[in-house]
C-alpha cells in the first residue's frame, strides 16, 4: 500500500487503524531489514520512506485517534466513531503492535498513545461490566500487558507504559495477568482458569522484572515502577 505523506484529510476508522499498523512495521523493519516483522509482513513488501515522514505520519494518525476517542473542547466525541475506534484496534490487532513498540516512536506521539490505549481499556459498551479490549486482552491477548511492563526496560516508553498499566491493574485479572507471568515453550497466551497457584514460580515471568527496574534503573524509571508496583500490590492485598 502506497502512503500519501503530509495530507491532511481525515481518515476513516479503518484507514487509521490498518495505516498506523503498516508504518509502524516500517520502522521496525528499517531497524532489522534483515528480519521478519510480523508473521504476515516482510519488509521486501513495504513500501519504504524516510523516518521523519513515517513519524509524521504515525503522529498525524494517533493524533486523529486520540480526538476522536476523547473529543476536544470544541468536538464533542461521537459514540459510533468511538465504539468502531475501540473494535478495530482490538481486531487489528494494534494494541499489541503499539504496546511493544510505544519506544520507536517520538515524544508526543508516546504521549497519545499512553491516552488512546488508556481510554481503550477504559471503554465499556452500555450493559456491560468490563471493557470488550480489556476482556480481549484478558483471554485472548495478554501478551499487550506484558509488553507494557516490558516498556520499563527503555526510559522512553517507561513513563507512558507506566502510565497505561496503572489504570489498568484497577482490574483484579490484569493484576493476575503479571502476577503469574510465566515463560511459555509453545508461546501460548497465559489461561487464568488453568493456573496452579501451588506450583512455584520460576522466577522469570515479568512480575519478577520489576524488583531490577526498581534497584537498577534510572531515578525516573525506578520511581515509576515502584509506583507501578505498589498499585499492583494494593490490589493483592486488599
């Protein structure tokens, strides 16, 4: 798909979703040429383009999202737009694609995405208990909060991960999610109704990372992770 850099006409849901998903791939493949970057891309088939213009284009794009899932002092949000917003970063499976890349990109797009997936995971059709992407996550792909825990690893995606996973750990299962991380031979999503909490843990699921990010991290990322950790916490105990 050919992209047109720098227009400013505004995009469909679906164009924004299945756009920002392409560019981002682009970025990870001119950072490994070498590598697949997905199981369904390789980077022989994307077009190819200039950093700068991709991260323009990704801003422009997230950009557009976060006005259309939050509104604007002068746009009021449309509840249609929102719950096809909300269906399609879900199915396309861009959730995952931004948690594990939120570092690639620049500042501000870092910024709106930690806002556009908080109110994702804050978004609950009318009736219903849970958020539909949160409960996705939950049992289909877990691996978006892993990722985000994963972001104290870099300091630029630690505080907008950060920021991402204390909204979420309001959530007992999210919590679970962390709690019973556990390395997997076949790559299978962590099941919450098959765990074993009397098998020991093998002290390599991300709940343990975060005791490095607090002692051995920069101030900033340190004190964001242990923020992060004691929210966690809170909910164990209570």
């Amino acid at each position: 798909m050919a992209f047109l850099f720098g227009r400013s006409k505004a995009r469909s849901n679906q164009e924004l979703t299945r756009s920002t998903k392409d560019l981002i791939l682009k970025l990870i493949a001119e950072d490994k040429p070498s590598q697949k970057v997905s199981d369904h891309y390789d980077p022989s088939e994307l077009d190819w383009a200039d950093d700068g213009q991709i991260e323009e284009e990704v801003a422009r794009n997230l950009g557009q999202m976060k006005v259309i899932l939050q509104g604007t002092p002068e746009l009021d949000v449309s509840p249609d737009q929102v719950f096809q917003l909300v269906n399609l970063l879900v199915t396309e499976d861009l959730l995952r694609v931004l948690a594990e890349n939120i570092h690639r990109l620049p500042f501000e797009s870092r910024k709106d995405t930690q806002t556009i997936i908080s109110n994702v995971l804050r978004y609950k059709q009318p009736g219903e208990d849970q958020p539909i992407a949160l409960q996705y996550i939950i049992t289909t792909r877990p691996e978006v909060i892993i990722a985000l825990c994963n972001g104290y690893d870099r300091r630029e995606s630690a505080m907008p991960c950060g920021g991402i996973l204390k909204e979420a750990l309001k959530h007992d299962a999210v919590t679970a999610l962390i709690l019973y991380d556990e390395p997997s031979l076949h790559g299978q999503p962590l099941d919450l109704g098959s765990i074993d909490t009397d098998q020991p843990a093998s002290g390599q699921g991300v709940f343990w990372k975060f005791f490095d990010w607090i002692d051995k991290s920069l101030f900033e990322v340190s004190t964001d992770a242990f923020d992060t950790f004691r929210v966690g916490r809170s909910h164990i105990l209570r």
